[in-house]
C-alpha cells in the first residue's frame, strides 16, 4: 500500500484528524472516494481476526475485574494459566483505541506463556472503551496525563499484589502503550521489565531514574516515533540502563497488531514478541 496512505492513516489516528478530514484526504490520494472507502477495511483493526486464542482456552482463566484506584473504579481485563502460582506478572498496555479485542487478545497470548496478564483499560473513568474507534480516540484527548499515569502506576501495585504472582512485573504496550510503558519504567523503582513498541519516548532529563530493564521496538518507517530515538538511546547509555533496541526495517509503526492487514507485518511482528517472551523469561521468572 502507498506509504502515503499510512502515514495519512497515522495522521488520523494520533493527531487525531476527524473522519471526515481523513476521508477527503484519502479520496485525494486515490483519486476516488469509492477507492477511499475500499481501503479503509485494510487500515483499521478488523475485529474479526482478534481471537488467535479463544477466550474459553482450555489452559487459561480469564475475567473482567474492578479495582479502585484514585477515586475511580478502573477496569482491567484478565488472563492467567488455570491452577498456577508464583507466576511472573505482566501489565499489557493497549493503544489508542482501549481494551479492545485485540488486546485481550494480547493478554491471553501473555498468559499462554506462563504469566499473570493483566489489561487496564484508560478509559475506565468515561465508563471504559466505546466499540466506535473514533470514539475511543476522541476520549484519549480528554485524559489527564498525570492522573492517567497515576492510574497505571497504581495498577501496577495491585497486579504486584496479586496472590498468584511472584512479586515480579512487567509491562509490554503499544503505541499510546509503548509510550506509558517507558514512562512506567521511568515512574515504578521496582518495576523488572519494561518493553515498549513504537512508543513515545520519556524525557531524556527522567531516564536515570529507570532501574527496570528496558526494550525497545520500532518500525523503520515510522518517522514520528523513530526521531526520538537517539536522545533516548544516548540517555540509556549515560544511565547505564540494561536495555535492548530493535529496529525491524521497512515495517510500519503498529507492525504486531495483527488486525491491521494495512500495517501487520507477520515476519517482524513474530520476532519482535520471541524477543519480548525471551527478555520476560530473563527478567521475571
């Protein structure tokens, strides 16, 4: 596909462009808005291909919980190996869509590696994460940074507390995820592991604080992300921080949502999760 097309589609989804803005613009591109509007299946999430493990999977337990956290009720969804304790836990951090299907997804795939899973939505105070995408993203812009983070570095104590834990965690996101991700790192003393996907990078002036282990995962065409890149590197290595970079060339920013047939990229996407179980194994168990 144009990588126009994707970056146009990036656009839309973190500036955020209205629909109708991306619409127009797409038309531009193709040259049509019939064409516009065949494309547009490709790029966003197709709930459909979420499931790659069922939500009734004979090894895994799963659930919804409510837990409070700074005076709000903040939801999270769940997923562990049946009749296991003294697991490794690990916060899954969605997108800028919320706890969608493809995230629970994401949970349960954590679980079937032998961990304590755990997916809090952000969007928990407006009642938790619409089904509408644009919804979804239009409630991201009202967050309030500070209490947003405040909530998952406290979900990060409830998961730390969970009695089948080992007392160890982690947490992986993506995107609007990759970015809490690196700021969790920043923010938690005993957080172990951290690894974000193409997500914002902390401000290099925070990053001696990290004592988790860090990786790091981004998408060589994914300038936007990519330029924060060498500050970030070059304040790890001051800090003598523990951490891994991964560059996977010619991919897109979103390369292991595996529901975005626009921006999936299987080769890149298996490496990239081998890598993050591995580096899981090293720091967890």
């Amino acid at each position: 596909m144009d990588q126009k097309i994707i970056n146009l589609y990036d656009e839309y989804t973190h500036k955020p462009l209205s629909r109708e803005v991306f619409l127009k613009k797409l038309a531009m591109i193709t040259g049509s808005m019939a064409m516009a509007l065949t494309l547009v299946p490709l790029l966003e999430n197709n709930k459909a291909k979420a499931a790659t493990i069922a939500e009734d999977d004979d090894d895994l337990d799963t659930e919804t919980i409510a837990y409070e956290v700074n005076d709000i009720t903040m939801f999270a969804y769940t997923a562990k190996p049946k009749k296991r304790m003294n697991m490794g836990a690990v916060m899954v951090i969605h997108e800028n869509r919320g706890l969608n299907d493809h995230i629970k997804d994401v949970t349960r795939r954590v679980a079937k590696a032998g961990y304590m899973a755990m997916a809090p939505d952000a969007l928990s105070e407006s009642g938790g994460t619409p089904a509408n995408e644009d919804e979804a993203r239009n409630l991201f812009t009202k967050l309030d940074p500070k209490k947003n983070l405040a909530n998952f570095v406290k979900s990060v104590e409830i998961l730390r507390l969970r009695k089948e834990t080992n007392r160890k965690v982690g947490c992986v996101g993506f995107c609007w995820g990759g970015g809490i991700a690196n700021q969790l790192a920043v923010n938690v003393p005993n957080l172990n592991a951290a690894v974000a996907f193409y997500g914002a990078q902390p401000n290099a002036a925070d990053v001696p604080k990290i004592k988790a282990a860090v990786q790091l995962h981004y998408a060589g065409l994914d300038e936007r992300i990519d330029a924060g890149i060498p500050a970030y590197e070059e304040a790890l290595k001051k800090a003598n921080i523990k951490y891994e970079l991964f560059m996977y060339p010619g991919v897109n920013h979103a390369f292991h949502n595996d529901t975005s047939e626009a921006r999936y990229n299987a080769d890149a996407a298996l490496h990239a999760w081998k890598r993050t179980l591995d580096f899981f194994e090293a720091n967890l168990k």
